[in-house]
C-alpha cells in the first residue's frame, strides 16, 4: 500500500521500518509548482488585460461618445462571447487527455494576438470585434486553466492553491491600472500607448507559459506511485512471483472484461458526457446558483462609473478605481482559500456575496467622498477572494478528474451568461433611470438571490477532505 501526504512522522517512521524495501514516495508540496507557473501567466496576462480594462470605460463613453445602454450592450456581449467559448475549451481540453495546456496556449496566444489591434480600432463595430475576440481567447483559457491547477493540487488543498492563483493573478490586476495610469501621464496619445504597451505584455505571457507550464499534469496519485524503475526486476523477485510464458498461463476467453491498468488511456470523453454531468445533483445546484448570483453581480466596469460619479472623482483618477479591489482582492485571496478547505467552501461562496450586497449598500449611503469610495472598492476585493477561486474549488470536488475541463467550463458558463444578461439589464435600467435607481433594483434581486442560493445548496456536499493521510494505491 502506497500512502501520501501523511503529516505525522511517527508513521512514517513506523512505514519505513516496517516496509525497508518499499521505494521511496516522492511527497507533494501543498502548492505544486503547475500551479505557480500558471500563476506567473496568469500575472503577467493580467498585466495586459487589466490595462486596456482600466481606460477602456472611459475611452468608449468619454472618448467614443457611447450611452451606458451602449456599454453595457458592449460589455454584455464580449463576456457572452468569452461565456459560450468557454464550456468548447473546457469540452476540447478533457477529449485529448493532455490537452489542456495546448488549449490554454491556444487562448492566451488569441487574446495576445488583438492587443495590437486595439490601437486601430477608432470606432465601436471594430472595437467590439477586437474585444470579442480577445473575450474568445480568455473563454478558451480559463476552464483548461482551472483544470490543471485541480488535477495538480490534492483535494484537500485546492482553496489554497486557488488562492495562491489568484493572488498571483490579482497582483497583475495591481501592477496594470498603475502601468495604465503611468503611461497615460507621460505620453500624448495615451489610449494608443497603453494598448500598445499591453500587447507587449501579452506575448511574454504566452512566451511564460509555453517554457515553464508542463505539458502532462501528475495527479495527486501518480506523484505518490513509485517510479517503475524502483521496482525490481524478474531475476530479483522470488520463483512464485516470475511471470510464466505465454505457453503455460491459463487461457482466458477473447471477450473477457480485464480491469483497466493504472495508466492506460481512457476513451476521451464526448460531448454528452461533459454534458451529463449536470445529472450530478451537487455540480447541478453549483451551476443554478452561480448563475443565479451571476444575474444580481453587476460589471466592474458599471460599479467603477457608479464610483467615479458619486464620488466626484477626476477622470484621470478613474484607472485607480481597479487597484482598491485588487489590492484586497490580493491580501485575501490566499487566507480565504485555506480558510474554505478547513471550513466550507459552499458557505464562504454565499459569505461573499453578502460582503458585495453590503458595498452596494454604500454606494447607495450619503457617505460619500474618498473614504466611501475606498471602502466599497475593499468590500469589492473581499467579494472576489471569497467567490472566484472557492467556487473553482467547490467545482473540484464534485467533479471526476477526466472531467475537470468541462465541469468548470459549465460552472463557469453558466455564470458568465448570467452576467451578460446582468450587463444588457443594467445598462437599460440606466438609461432608462439612473445609475443609483439601478443599483437599488439590482441590489434587492441580490438579497433574494442570495437567499434561494443558501437554502438550495444546503445539501451539497463540499465539505474538505479532514484525513490526514491519502490512500491512493492498494
């Protein structure tokens, strides 16, 4: 028996006096280091992105002229487009076995590739192809994503290494408005520039993860099964234990069913597979509520102009509005992980969205000014350390390994959707009424959403593993 992860040394020491001969089992890092590779890409992708996200609001209403209805038709409909894509990258990654590098690749490398063209795009048909595109790319990317880090993280550890993904991720968040706001002060056609600069950053991105992402991700149990090389060979094993040629071996019939081996391939799993698996009750109540949450979530881009209004702030403050929520976003995403692995990652998920409630709250207060503004953007980082990585986590947990791609994409897919609609909804409501009067009907839906979610995922069962020990071969 091959045991992994075991924390006590008397038992071990107690293993290997009882078993001198057994080969070593090499131990896993509570954080492999897939998943900080593919948080240094994240980083670094992030960078990019979040530079055109910090100007691009005010470029498209201030620069281009457009309504909020307009926005927020633009916005709903890049993330619809990134929405649709991702359950076929989920779906793509799962059919090759190893694919799911290749098909992350292949997302960052498309969202690279339009940053260039972001500078050519003067007018809003080819801004929102450009950006529609570049939505295609991080569809195709984040599911295969998600999946490496779960096939590579024990299950009891995967809040924690979500969380360290998506701090790594957020830091990039950090570093792009301040690089946005920088260029923006020291060069003329400032909006040119930062597109520019981004897509710089965008191909070391892409550069990062094609050197340093592995291409084969060892799952928990094949880093505990020891190397085939350790075990001895037929002349050192005892008469009984010498496999017998082929002559004298007992005939078994053509037909007969033989149990799969440990590292024989499977058959690649079709679409109707991925999905079926929303038969499973638990991903099924995951994916309703996600989505249902996901239609009260209003954009970061709506709530920074909500900001940047009611506080009377200067446009040329506006791509500071981000760093508020990245820098709390950052601080807390790595302790709220672990503290979903010891706790429950289904109640921590709702805890968020009770955290983003109470910011609408203060949006809509009399408090205003600085202060207010400072506040709401910590409550909003507090939102995204407490949902984003934990309900990939809680995802994890009741999905099969072969099946990591596609179960995220669902999850996933199914809140992005419901965040398009949000965005369209929003977007209306302003322009029919105002910002304030909006956030007020989106805030009441998000106290009765969130209600219905708690009293639906009561039963699901995303408690963490509380063993110490992992069994993984017998």
């Amino acid at each position: 028996m091959y045991l992994a992860d075991s924390r006590s040394t008397d038992a071990r020491g107690t293993q290997a006096a009882a078993a001198p001969d057994t080969p070593p089992v090499r131990r896993r890092a509570v954080v492999p280091s897939t998943v900080l590779a593919l948080g240094a890409v994240s980083l670094i992708t992030d960078v990019s992105s979040e530079m055109v996200t910090a100007v691009l609001p005010l470029y498209v209403v201030a620069g281009l002229g457009l309504s909020p209805l307009g926005f927020g038709l633009l916005d709903g409909i890049n993330n619809g487009v990134g929405a649709l894509v991702r359950l076929a990258g989920g779906h793509l990654a799962d059919r090759g076995g190893h694919r799911h590098k290749l098909v992350a690749g292949l997302g960052y490398g498309l969202s690279a590739l339009c940053k260039p063209l972001l500078p050519l795009a003067h007018t809003l048909p080819v801004l929102s192809a450009v950006l529609a595109v570049d939505r295609t790319g991080k569809g195709l990317r984040t599911a295969p994503r998600d999946a490496m880090i779960s096939l590579a993280t024990p299950p009891a550890h995967r809040g924690r290494a979500f969380g360290v993904h998506r701090a790594m991720d957020t830091t990039g968040a950090l570093l792009g408005p301040l690089a946005a706001f920088a260029v923006l002060r020291a060069t003329v056609d400032g909006y040119d520039a930062v597109f520019t600069v981004s897509a710089c950053v965008a191909a070391l991105g892409v550069l990062v993860l094609v050197l340093f992402v592995p291409r084969h991700i060892d799952t928990p149990a094949d880093a505990a099964r020891p190397p085939d090389a350790a075990r001895p060979p037929d002349a050192a094993r005892p008469p009984d234990a010498v496999r017998p040629p082929d002559d004298v071996r007992p005939s078994q019939p053509p037909d007969a069913v033989r149990p799969p081996r440990p590292h024989e391939p499977s058959r690649s799993p079709a679409l109707r597979d991925a999905l079926g698996l929303l038969r499973r009750p638990d991903l099924r109540r995951l994916t309703v509520c996600a989505a249902l949450l996901g239609l009260t979530t209003v954009s970061d881009s709506f709530l920074y102009l909500l900001l940047q209004r009611e506080g009377d702030l200067p446009a040329h403050l506006f791509p500071l509005l981000p760093l508020g929520t990245a820098a709390s976003f950052l601080l807390l995403a790595v302790p709220l992980g672990a503290l979903a692995d010891r706790v429950s990652r289904r109640r921590l998920f709702l805890a968020g969205h009770g955290v983003l409630l109470l910011g609408y709250g203060l949006v809509l207060s009399p408090w205003h000014g600085v202060p207010a503004v400072l506040a709401v953007l910590v409550l909003h980082g507090t939102f995204y350390a407490a949902t984003d990585g934990v309900l990939a986590a809680a995802t994890a947990s009741v999905v099969p390994d072969r099946h990591q791609g596609a179960g995220q994409a669902l999850v996933g897919t199914g809140q992005a959707l419901a965040r398009f609609v949000c965005s369209l909804a929003f977007g209306a409501a302003w322009s029919l009424w105002d910002g304030r009067t909006a956030l007020t009907v989106t805030a009441a839906g998000l106290a009765v959403s969130t209600a219905v979610a708690a009293f639906v995922l009561r039963t699901v069962d995303d408690t963490p593993a509380t063993t110490t020990t992992e069994e993984v071969r017998a």
